[in-house]
C-alpha cells in the first residue's frame, strides 16, 4: 500500500477527525495531589551523630520549634540527611540552628543518596540563625553538613523545613506570553519571568484585561496561580484550553474575592491558560506580578528522533513536532517497526501517551531506558492490544530514552505515530539558564548573559576579531555536570576548549576541540564531574567571524543560582579610608567583625591617590595605583581576597568623571594646551580661552585658559570643586583611556563599583556612556550604581543596576526623610505609595535601589532611628548604614552613644536582611491592611523568585500598640508557628487569615513564614 493510496482513502479522513478530536478534547487527568509543603515533616531524618535521643536527628524535622538536633560534640563537620521518600521538586530551604553565631555549611540535594549537588553554599561563612534561601531542581535527599561555628558551637539544627511538590514544576517558566494591552516596560512577558519584581500592567484602566500563556503543547496542569502586585478585592477568573477556542473554567472569581496571591489545585491537559480581570475594588490596573502553570510538560516535543525505518516525507520528528496533521510512518507494513525519543536528558516520567493515526486494532508497547541498552516495560499492549487511535498510561521511573514498537495491525496499516508524548518532570536539565557570565570582551547589545538565556536566536559576540576570547559561566553553587553543548552563531571551521572549575583558579579539561575543531555551529560532548564554572574559549575561526555564542548549555543536576550577589545580599559598610586614615590592613582586621555584625559588603571610597580634602578624595593624581596613606596595591588585592574568603563582597568608589587639579596628567594637560602640543593627556580634559556658562570654569595660569569643573559652580565649597577638573567624554582619547582605566581597577576582582553622578560628566550621553562606561562593566557582570542619577532610563538605557532611592532619604545640609517625618507624624500611610513611585519602578525594569539611613538629620532618638532602619531593612533596598556626607560617621558618633540593646538591635536587623532572602534588596512587597494604616505599616516580602516570604508588622506609635493584619489571600499559611527572625524562636502562632501582635512603641516584628 503506497502512501499516495492511503491518503486518498475514506479510512485516512475519518482518522483524520478522530485523531484531531482526541487531541483537542479535554484530557481529565488522575494525578493524585499528594505533597505539597514542608516535605521534612514527612521524610527520615539521620544524622552523623546526636547528643542524646532527646536531641536526635527527627527533632529538627517535626515542625517543633522548642525542640532540636544537637550533635554529640563540637567537632566538626557534622551532617543531618534527610529521604524524602520519592522525587520532589524543591522551591526552598530554611535551616534554624540554636544559637546566633558565624556559620559554616552547605546543603546539598541527590537523587541517589550517593552523587550531591549544592543546594545552598554557605561554607564561606554566614552571620545569623535563621536561614532561607531558594533552591531548584528535583531530588529525594537533603543533606545539611555544618562546617564550623565561629564560637565553637555544637552542630544543630531547631528546624530545618525543606519547601517542594511532587506535583511538577512551573511549565509556564520561559514560555509566550500574550495580554489584551500593556504599558511600555511592563510587558506581559514579565508575569512569567520568575521575578516576583518585574509584573505585567494592562495598557489602561479600562476592564476587563487578560493575560494568556502559551505552554507551547497540550501539558498535564496541576495547579495555577496568580498573584496581583496589590492587595484589593479582585474580579478573575483563570481558564483553560487546547485550542485556544474552548475554554475550561479553572479558578473562578467572577464573583470578587480580597487578597492578592490566588492557588488552585486543577487537574486537566491544557495548552493554553488565561487570566481575566474584570473588576478592583480600589480601581487598581489589571495586572501580574507572576502568572504561573503548574504541571508536568511533554519532554518530548521537539526532541532527537530515530526509527527502525521510516517513509521519505513521514520523518520521524513529525511524531514529536507538536502537530496533529503530521505523523512519523513507517516504509511499508513489516512488523515490528519502532520509534525512539531521546528527551535530551534523565526525567523522572509521570505519563506517557500514543496517538496511532489511523484508527485500528494495534498492538505495541511503549519501553523506556536510561542508556538506550537496558529498557523497562512502561506500556504492553502486545497481548490484547487496544482498538481506536489513542492509549493514555500512567508511568513512574527515571529514563532518558523512550521507544514506541508497534507489533502489529489488524487492517495492516503501516507502523506510525501522529504523536508519541512522555509527560513528566526534567531531572537532568540545562543549568546554565540565566546564571551570571562574564567575557573578555562584548559587542553592544550582545553581552554574554545572552549565551544562556535559553533562546537560541540571540547570541554573545565578542567585541572584534581578535582571538582568543572567552566566557565564564558561574554556575553559582558546584553542580554535576553530565553534558556540554556549545553552538555558535555562525557555520565555520571553529576551534575552541570547554573547561570547568570549582574554584575559578584550577581548571579540568571538559571539551578539547583545540586541534581540528569542528566544522558547522554545534557541539554536543558527555562529560562527569563536579563543576561551579564552566569557560568557553574560543580560539580560531576560518572564515575570521568574531568569537560568538548562540547558547552555550550546561546539563546536569542542581540548583543554579539565578539571582545576581546585589539583588540577594545587603548590608553595606562605607569606607571613606583616606579621609579616616584607615589603612588595607586595618579594614582587613575588621573583616571577621564586620561579618559577625552581618555586613554583607563593604565599599571602599576612592583608593587611589588623592588628597582627602575635596569630597574624601575623589579627584585622583594617579588612576593606576594606590594612596600611599592606605597601604600598598599588594595589601588592598588582600584586602580583597580576605574579603571574598569570608563571603564579604567589596565594591569600588571609582571616578572617571574627574581628576584632581594637582594631578600629573593634569598639569601636562594644561601645558601642552598652552604650547598648543598635541598629546592624549591635552584632550582628556576640557580647555577654552572663552568659556559659557562661566561659573563651571575654572581659570587655570598654567594653561593660560580656562578648564571644565562640573562643580565649580557651589559656592558653599568653590574651593572643593574647582580643584576637580572633569575629564572630556566629548574626545575619543578620553573615552579610550576611561575603558582601559575601569579594566584596570575590576581586574582587581572588586564585586561592584560606585560612579559619582556619570550623567553629569563633560560631554557624555547614554551612547557614550554605554561604550565607554557600563560596556565594559558588563563584561563583569558586577554591580554598578549612578550615584545622584535616578528614572527608570538609568537601568534600562544607561544599563547601570543600582541606584540610590532619593524619594526615601537624601543628604547634603540638613538632610531629606521620607520616614523620619512618617515616624514624627506617626502615621505611615504614604511610605508605600512612594516606594511604588520610585523603588518598585527601578525593581520593575530589574534594578535595584540603595538607600541608607537619613544621618544628616540630628536629633532622632535611638528608638525612632531603629524604626527608620527596620523599615529600610525590609522594605526592600541595597541598604548602607551610611553613605551621605563623609563628614559623619554614625560607627563612631552617633551609634555608640545608643543603650546596648538598641545597637544590637541594628546589627539583628542586617543579619535578618541577609539571611533571610525574603528581605532581599529584590523582590516583591505587598501592603497588607491593619486595624489601622494611618498608625502602622504592616507588609509581606518575598525574594525574587517568591519561594522566601517574611511578615513585617511596624508600629509607628509613640505608644504600645495592639495591631491585626488581614492575611486572607496573601500566600501566607494561616496554620503555622512563624519564626521570630530577630529574637529567635517561634512567634506567636498564626491560626486564621485574621493575626494580632502588640509592639511596643516605635516597634516592630520581622517573621519568617511560610
């Protein structure tokens, strides 16, 4: 029977609509949801050791906060381990020791209690008690190794709650996103980012809006959830479909219901979820912070495809394309005939189905296999076969390969398969997914995070020619890494090596293409091994394209880190070391107390020579070395070095803005323009023997002319400003010089940098500020902050990721308070509204805001001033204990003169910021109603991913105050025992959506839910 026969044939049409209407009809599913929550609870603990049964391993997994494991002694390392009993994808992981102190340890997840993957690495040391970090990936066993403890504490662990489903995983994650309208920067993508910061807006205010995912093909959906930035009384509702024409009813709150964050349990096959808003109370936009899908996707849409044989025009990747009309066949009506999936990776297989095409009685079986030697049964239909078109099974177990063999046809049709799906969860999957990357060298607008963002037709791209060029993918956490795929942009001759490390300093051999390279875009390379950093080097190409990668891809098992350091970390000490003579060494020595007080970072104001009496030294006489008055350039790469050791991030105060007027480079400067001689130094800055306006110039005798100094024109400090001249972005010399000076100073290994106000410097713009300035910072992927610049355009533009919130607090004079006025007023109402103005705008458009305490402001109490830095601690920001006016040092001022509580109250509330995640400078904060919000201000905070989530309840009353927070709807259990992230232990119990606490006056209470 030909192929042209069957086509023509009645049986081919009738197939035809059946198969179509198998594929589009709802799918009821019976998956059981089992296990959702705190896994722990129900899993086996076992520990290296216990102090006595009263004190074993099971005590830190009962949900008991007044019980704990202890182990035996102090000696260490000692390790808790707990089986989850099966396959559970995990979201986060909170580990509660007995004492505060500076810890060790690491966390670690398996699927086979013999090879470990970093969940959580700690062993760098962390200050606290309470930790919570997100995690990912699948995994049956926890494992907790504590390393040390800084005063000699005994291992132990109050609780340790491991958060994870085995209802699959987020299926909406990457997937297309689509809305009836949106505002610029607020697309409807950014729902379904994974970043709880970032939302979609409807267009306008008008409703009803909608929100659709299109998970790409018909997946198993076990959960939805949607989650509003506001809390408000909303109209919604959530459906489902498979042709985007029928709609199933998944959630519905047509009728409006209070809250902000809505779950609900579904149970179907749906290729299409969609979101409709049609009323808020408070007339609120329509709009996502995060829209998810939860379920099981088909691993095997679009997959690597074999046959035993196969038809010409009936390929065998048509039975995994997604596409009804098209089907893999057979050459000819031989049994048996089979077809084989490679998912691309091990996946842990919840349900597999086959859809024949023409409807018959069929006999087949459907195996699996991890090697594609050894196969398992998971479907024998070989005995009585089944009649019709479709088989829908159930299956359990992990497999790489699938493979579908049809034995026989009772109207001898020819083997096929209009479409063979493997639904399940990806064990083995690509790490390197958003992950940090950094490059020798970047081309604008392909920098090289765009090699691992998971889409295939962007690329990194070297800045020229030139060879070797490379890129480092930071993995963030060491994780098993089983393959390696590397595709360039363009079909060559390429030569290139892959290595990896787990130190950034020692690197294995992993890909050895060095010799006769390969010939295309693509190669794919089995590897082992234990890796945090994989490096791509590229070497040679024979048609002389520019080093590039399309998507350089990393699998294996883990959980990568997604969050960059400043989005996650805070905590910042400044230090302006030359106007305090404050050496390397000394803030070496500080280090360990520095980190027992929970700093997260440090910044180091202006390192390079230069007097301190003009802004704490920020006019260099030298861009290439180091004040004499600090130390040598050998004691602050130590500095550095001892920084990172302890996991103390170090940035940088640079200033390529301008010099000193003292400076060499200057004075050569000024008499090669008066002798009319060209040199690169002449053209770095800005001369004129007539100059307009003329309260920015500074006359100069020496170059017989006047020089550019931005901010010459303060008359409280003229003579401050005009001793800074600005150097000239106007002129390439200078642009080339400023390229190679910021080079310079990040090949020290600083995690971040601070520039002074660069939208003010001579004859810049955003492009010359791009090439020139933040180009050659995002070869680091560090943090950069535009001090004294502000706007959205900043981030998305200018491309800097850190800016200071001047809404909230501001210095210089007397000083600038959002909140110190909020606190004397007692009434915080209108906190909110301007976060959301400024630090949820910079948020949205992936920034981060910086703010410290308003200093400058004399006279507030230790007790207000605790409230400020409660609010600013939790609010969500990159928070400084100071950064204004170098003048005051509140460390040995202000602080020391507080009751002993209050100062360690300041270092508690650092400690929580850093170690609960919830309180990261990222993510979402939603105002939550009290009995009051003129008098308290009551919010919940999640970290970018959302998986964190902490209440904070601030009482701005002079006096004690009894205050209930409406929790309804919030995400919030309203059935736990939240921790007290500040004084340790458990809090009062939450038991409805209706919770009271009483604070003292001017007090506040940060908890640790769940």
């Amino acid at each position: 029977m030909n192929r042209k026969t069957r086509w023509k044939s009645m049986m081919t049409v009738m197939a035809m609509t059946m198969t179509l209407i198998a594929l589009f009809a709802p799918v009821k599913m019976n998956i059981a949801h089992a296990a959702n929550g705190n896994l722990a609870l129900t899993g086996t603990a076992t520990a290296s050791s216990a102090q006595s049964s009263t004190f074993a391993a099971g005590k830190a997994v009962d949900g008991n906060l007044a019980t704990y494991w202890n182990a035996s002694s102090t000696s260490m390392p000692q390790w808790l381990q707990i089986d989850l009993g099966g396959l559970y994808t995990l979201s986060k992981i909170d580990q509660t020791f007995t004492n505060d102190d500076v810890w060790k340890y690491k966390i670690e997840g398996s699927l086979d209690n013999a090879n470990w993957a970093t969940l959580v690495d700690k062993s760098t040391s962390a200050s606290g008690r309470t930790f919570s970090d997100s995690v990912n990936g699948t995994f049956r066993y926890v494992k907790l190794t504590v390393l040390s403890s800084a005063s000699g504490y005994t291992a132990s662990s109050q609780e340790l709650t491991i958060i994870g489903s085995d209802e699959g995983y987020v299926i909406s994650d990457g997937k297309t996103y689509t809305a009836s309208s949106n505002l610029a920067k607020y697309e409807p993508g950014k729902a379904g980012d994974g970043n709880t910061s970032t939302y979609w807006a409807a267009g306008n205010g008008s409703l009803p809006q909608w929100l659709k995912v299109d998970l790409g093909s018909p997946s198993i959906v076990t959960a939805v959830e949607q989650h509003f930035k506001d809390f408000d009384t909303f109209g919604f509702k959530i459906e489902g479909s498979l042709d985007n024409t029928s709609w199933t009813m998944l959630l519905d709150r047509t009728t409006p219901a209070a809250g902000q964050a809505f779950k609900q349990a579904v149970n179907g096959q749906y290729r299409y979820v969609r979101l409709t808003i049609n009323s808020s109370a408070s007339g609120f936009w329509a709009g996502s912070t995060e829209f998810k899908v939860y379920g099981f996707a088909n691993l095997a849409l679009g997959k690597s495809t074999s046959a035993s044989t196969t038809e010409p025009g009936w390929d065998t990747f048509k039975a995994v394309d997604g596409d009804p009309n098209t089907y893999w066949l057979a050459t000819d009506a031989a049994m048996p005939q089979s077809l084989t999936v490679d998912l691309g990776g091990i996946g842990s297989l919840k349900r597999v189905e086959q859809n024949f095409f023409d409807p018959d009685s069929w006999k087949f079986k459907i195996e699996a296999s991890t090697d594609n030697v050894n196969w398992t049964m998971l479907a024998d239909k070989t005995g009585a076969g089944i009649n019709g078109t479709f088989l829908g099974q159930d299956v359990s177990g992990n497999y790489r390969y699938v493979r579908l063999t049809v034995t026989f046809s009772q109207n001898s049709h020819w083997a096929c398969s209009g479409e063979l799906k493997v639904f399940g969860t990806p064990l083995e999957r690509n790490l390197a997914v958003g992950t940090s990357v950094t490059s020798s060298s970047l081309a604008p607008g392909y920098e090289p995070w765009i090699a691992v963002d998971g889409n295939p037709n962007s690329y990194w791209i070297a800045s020229d020619a030139t060879m070797p060029q490379w890129i480092i993918v930071d993995l963030g956490v060491n994780s098993i890494v089983t393959r390696l795929e590397q595709n360039f942009f363009d079909a060559d001759i390429w030569k290139f090596k892959i290595e990896g490390s787990t130190d950034k300093t020692n690197w294995t051999m992993l890909v050895d293409k060095t010799g006769t390279g390969i010939n295309g875009t693509s190669s794919v390379t089995n590897v082992s091994g234990t890796y945090r950093y994989i490096k791509l080097s590229v070497l040679y190409s024979q048609a002389a394209h520019w080093a590039c990668s399309g998507e350089l891809k990393v699998f294996g098992y883990g959980s990568p880190v997604t969050t960059k350091w400043w989005e996650s970390t805070s905590g910042v000490m400044r230090y302006y070391a030359k106007y305090y003579n404050q050496t390397f060494n000394y803030l070496t020595s500080q280090l360990d107390t520095l980190k027992s007080q929970g700093y997260g970072a440090i910044e180091l104001v202006a390192p390079y020579p230069g007097a301190p009496d003009v802004w704490a030294g920020l006019g260099a006489t030298d861009n290439y070395g180091v004040d004499t008055s600090l130390g040598t350039m050998a004691e602050m790469e130590n500095l550095i070095s001892q920084a990172h050791a302890k996991g103390i991030r170090i940035v940088v105060m640079l200033n390529p803005g301008y010099a000193r007027d003292t400076a060499a480079m200057f004075l050569k400067a000024a008499d090669d323009y008066r002798n009319n001689v060209y040199s690169k130094e002449r053209y770095w800055f800005h001369f004129s023997p007539t100059p307009s306006p003329y309260e920015r110039w500074t006359w100069s005798a020496r170059a017989n002319a006047y020089y550019w100094a931005y901010w010459g024109d303060n008359p409280a400090t003229p003579q401050w400003d005009s001793n800074i001249p600005s150097y000239n972005f106007a002129n390439q010399e200078w642009r080339d010089e400023a390229k190679k000076y910021l080079r310079f100073w990040m090949d020290k290994g600083f995690d971040g940098i601070v520039l002074d106000a660069p939208v003010v410097y001579d004859g810049i713009n955003v492009s010359i500020n791009n090439s020139s300035i933040t180009d050659v910072l995002r070869n680091y992927d560090i943090s950069s902050n535009a001090e004294g610049a502000g706007g959205q355009e900043m981030i998305t533009d200018w491309h800097y990721n850190l800016l200071q919130d001047y809404d909230i607090t501001n210095w210089g004079g007397s000083g600038y308070s959002t909140i110190i006025p909020a606190i004397n007023n007692q009434n915080p109402n209108a906190i909110d509204g301007i976060l959301k103005n400024n630090r949820d705008a910079i948020n949205a458009v992936n920034g981060i805001t910086q703010t410290p305490p308003s200093w400058e402001i004399a006279g507030v109490s230790s007790t207000k001033r605790l409230l400020e830095i409660a609010t600013l601690t939790t609010m969500g920001t990159f928070f400084y204990l100071h950064n204004g006016q170098h003048t005051i040092d509140p460390t040995t001022s202000i602080i020391p003169t507080w009751p002993a509580a209050d100062q360690a109250m300041l270092s508690k509330l650092i400690k929580a910021q850093n170690s609960y995640k919830a309180l990261s400078p990222n993510g979402a904060r939603v105002k939550l109603n009290t009995n009051d919000n003129n008098k308290y201000y009551a919010f919940k905070r999640t970290n970018k991913t959302g998986t964190s989530k902490a209440l904070v309840i601030l009482n701005y009353q002079n006096a004690s105050q009894t205050i209930t927070v409406n929790l309804a709807n919030t995400d919030i259990g309203t059935s736990q025992t939240p921790i007290d992230l500040l004084n340790g232990g458990g809090a009062a119990a939450i038991t409805s959506s209706s919770y009271t606490v009483t604070l003292p006056a001017y007090g506040f209470t940060v908890l640790g839910v769940n």
